[in-house]
C-alpha cells in the first residue's frame, strides 16, 4: 500500500542528475573558456571566492526550493540531513566547471603562460571555478526544475 503523497519522500532518480548535467554544462562552458573570468578571479581574494561559492548554493536552493514550490526539501531524500538533490546539484555546478576547464586547459591558457604557477595557480583555478558555477548552477538548477 503506498502512503500519501504528501507523506512520501520525493524520489531523487538518476535522470534528475542527467538533466542537472546537461543543464551545467550547457551554462559553463561559455564562461570556461572567457579569459575575463580568469582575469576577474586572479583579482579577487578568499574571501570573495567564498563567498561566491555560497551565492552558487544560494541560487541553487532558492531555484531548487523556492522557485519550484511543488517541492519540499524536507520531504526528500538527505545525507546528513541535506536533501540529495541539493547536494547533487552542488556538485554539477562545481564539477562541470572544474571538468571543462581542466579539458579546455584553461589553467594553463589563462595562468600558467602568464608566470602564474604554485598556490596562486590553485588559489585562481579554484575561485574562477567558483565564478563559473554561479551561471552552471543556473542551468543545472533550471534543468531539473523544468524536466
């Protein structure tokens, strides 16, 4: 006998993933491969690539949780208390960046040829990772939401 719909956890499925995937894609490579965006994160400090990284999940639950109100965080699957799906979207976001830019070779494109090496080159990858994710989770976020 199946409960309530109301009492039933929503189900995080593999095809939300792949929608997620296409959607983070699709929004990261564009800003990949800017050399304005490496050039913008070389200029900032910890503190704004952190803080970037939480307007990323801003965006991402507010797109996920407030946008689609048919959904309810508290209803769906968790580990360690955050819903999957938030936590997969996390992780497209970041990752989608992180994997483009590492195939593009846009580290060494934008860094690398320009004496950046050591910490600063990881310090700058990671913040213009950041900085990209604001606009994957855009369209990953998105693309869960409308499929």
């Amino acid at each position: 006998m199946k409960r309530p719909t109301r009492l039933r956890r929503a189900r995080f499925r593999f095809a939300d993933s792949a929608q997620q995937v296409v959607g983070g894609f699709l929004l990261a490579g564009p800003f990949v491969v800017t050399e304005e965006v490496w050039v913008l994160a070389s200029g900032m400090n910890a503190i704004q690539a952190v803080l970037t990284a939480g307007v990323v999940a801003a965006i991402g639950y507010a797109t996920l949780y407030r946008a689609d109100t048919g959904r309810d965080p508290d209803t769906e699957q968790e580990i360690a208390g955050v819903p999957v799906r938030f936590l997969s979207l996390m992780l497209v976001a970041f990752g989608s960046v992180f994997v483009l830019a590492a195939l593009f070779d846009a580290p060494d494109t934008f860094l690398i040829q320009e004496g950046v090496t050591g910490v600063e080159l990881w310090q700058t990858t990671a913040t213009a990772v950041s900085v990209g994710a604001v606009f994957s989770v855009v369209g990953a976020a998105t693309a869960d939401s409308v499929f």
